[in-house]
C-alpha cells in the first residue's frame, strides 16, 4: 500500500502532526505501508513568514504553497490512500473535492474543533479568508475520519459513517528522561503564542501561591518565547522537539488550565499527557477529555476556580510524596491508553478501508 501525507508542515515542526501520525510511520512502514509526506510549508524560514506579519512575504509564501499542494493532488493517483491532517489548503475544499473526483480513497483527520473559528492574532487578513465550514464538507468527502476524542466524533458523525476515535499519544520511548532536581519546586506549562491565553487565565492562582510560597516555588513556560509576565519571573522559552522532554522534565508540577468553551471541549489534552508520561504531577482543567483522563486525586487533579487552583497547588507543593505517587499513577494511565504502543494497531486498521 501507499499512502500520501497531506499537512501544513515538515516533520518534527508540529506537534499536532507529531503526536496525530508521525510517530506512526515508521510502524506503517514496517507493515507495509509506504508513506510519503508532502507539507505546504518546508523550510524554517517559510514558518517564520508565515506565521510572521509581513503580509506581501505570506502571500508569496502563501502561492508557492498553492503550487506544492497542486502538484501533490495531481499526482494523487499512484496512491492507494491519501491521509489529510486537518486540511489540504489553508482555504476552501478545493483539493479534497479534487481528490474525491479522482476516486482516491481519503482518511480525514482532526485534533481540535476546528469547525470553529479561532483566530491567531498574527495572520491578520488571513483571519477573514478562513473557512471554518469546509470541516464539514472535508468529512462528507473522506472516506473514513479519524477524530482525538468523543467530542469531535460526535461533531464529524453528523457528516460521514466511519468515524473512529484514536486519542493523541505520547511515545514513551522518548520520555525516559531522568527527573531533573530543583532548588525550588518547579510549577510549568507547555504550548504556543495561541494557547498562551490559557495559560494566563490561571495566572491570579499563580499569584496568590507565589504570595503564599515565595522562592519555595518557580515558574516555566516552554512554547512561546516572546511571553513574559515579570511579577512571577517568568520569561517564555522556545518549544524544540528535539529537547521537549528533557526540557519538561525539570517541572515538579504541570498545569493545564483551560476555560469551558466549545472550541477547548475539542482539545486532546496533550500538555497533559506530555507531564503525565514523564511522572509529573498534573493540574487540569475538567473540560472536554481532561475529565475522562484525570481521576480526580488518583492520577491527577482538576481544578476549576482560583480557590481550586490554590488549593490544588498548595497540596503538591507541600506533599512530595504526593507528587511522587500521582506522577507514577499519571505514566501508568498514559502507558494504558495514551502511548504509541497501546494505539499503534489502531492506527493500521484505519489504513485498511475497503
């Protein structure tokens, strides 16, 4: 078999690809599966215009991309199976009804609620161009969908038969990273300049615990290199995938706050899982799959409200036992049901449509 990997960006750029198929590939190559991946963007200095605010250089970027997934679809013929990761263009459906009417078989796949808008602040008038509706059309034309969660089965159900859910993994060969000791305990959080919003909406709980603690705690924040928040000391640092778990590691407690809203019940809780996988103690938000994943006091704990949040921190903090045994039930759940080696059979019988 063949198959055709259609995605914004090269491997090992993006963590949604990463932790949705690329750490599939070689296990579909070793069954069989000759995979081949097309980005629309491919080099480093393309992210950088892209997600840049030069907008005559986007667009340049933009119609060099056009070209590159026109080629692709193109040639989509000598494939058995082209696999979609969320969409084939940055706009419209055009190339997945081209696909259809080329009678190549199609795998749809999504991570977030992606039918929804949300904006990035740095893509200006390509906000606008954005065309949230064309998931569903995208999942009419598939010919099976691969969702993360429940939430977005039930969203794509309504549009194609054959959906099936494979939650987002971690490869757990890549965690065996050995736990880094602090002076101080080490509260983090990990994703980019579109989800630092989240994060901040936990910051008034940060605050009071930093009140509370003084220099017995500190603060990390991995993905987004331009934030800073000076009253806890906190200056951003780069996401890089070739030190993400070691620079994890030094966490003693991982947090994932998020607001209750249509577009977060789509998440996938990776940052969670990341922690749990290297057995640090995690705090999330009961929204979406974090309800399912986290049994509250057992292999994690949620936290709503500002006072839940302190209280929650407050435990850990005082509690090294605590962290010990909750990191050690986190990696226990992830290897269960959230590792490569649990769902990589899941992800060949999707490949395997009739």
């Amino acid at each position: 078999m063949r198959a055709l990997f259609l995605g914004l960006h090269r491997k090992d750029r993006s963590p949604g690809q990463r932790y949705r198929h690329e750490q599939y590939l070689r296990h579909l190559s070793e069954k069989g599966i000759k995979c081949t991946a097309r980005p629309l963007l491919k080099t480093e200095k393309e992210d950088k215009t892209f997600y840049g605010n030069q907008t005559f250089l986007k667009i340049w970027v933009g119609i060099k991309a056009l070209f590159r997934r026109f080629f692709s679809v193109l040639r989509a013929s000598n494939y058995d199976v082209v696999y979609i990761y969320r969409d084939a263009f940055f706009f419209g459906a055009f190339f997945e009804k081209w696909l259809k009417r080329k009678n190549v078989k199609i795998i749809y796949d999504f991570d977030d609620a992606i039918w929804l808008r949300d904006e990035n602040p740095n893509q200006g008038i390509f906000n606008r161009l954005k065309n949230p509706d064309k998931t569903a059309t995208i999942c009419s034309l598939a010919d099976r969908v691969i969702v993360g969660n429940e939430y977005l089965k039930k969203y794509a159900s309504q549009f194609n038969d054959d959906v099936i859910i494979i939650p987002s993994t971690i490869d757990l060969k890549e965690y065996e990273v050995e736990k880094k000791s602090n002076n101080s305990i080490c509260i983090g959080w990990t994703g980019s300049f579109s989800t630092i919003k989240h994060f901040e909406t936990v910051l008034p709980a940060l605050k009071k615990i930093k009140m509370t603690f003084g220099e017995k705690v500190n603060f990390k924040i991995i993905g987004d290199p331009t934030y800073e928040f000076r009253p806890l000391g906190i200056k951003g640092l780069k996401w890089n995938s070739e030190t993400e778990a070691e620079d994890l590691s030094e966490l003693d407690i991982g947090i994932m706050p998020l607001p209750d809203n249509e577009w977060t019940r789509g998440k996938c809780a990776m940052k969670g899982l990341q922690y749990m996988a290297l057995e640090i103690p995690t705090i999330m938000s009961p929204v979406g799959v974090n309800s399912d994943i986290i049994q509250d006091g057992e292999n994690g704990f949620h936290a709503s409200s500002t006072d839940e949040w302190v209280e929650k921190l407050s435990i850990l903090i005082e509690d090294a036992d605590l962290r010990k045994k909750m990191g050690k039930a986190g990696r226990k759940t992830v290897e269960k049901d959230f590792s490569v080696e649990a769902n990589k059979d899941k992800w060949l019988k999707a490949f395997q449509i009739d």
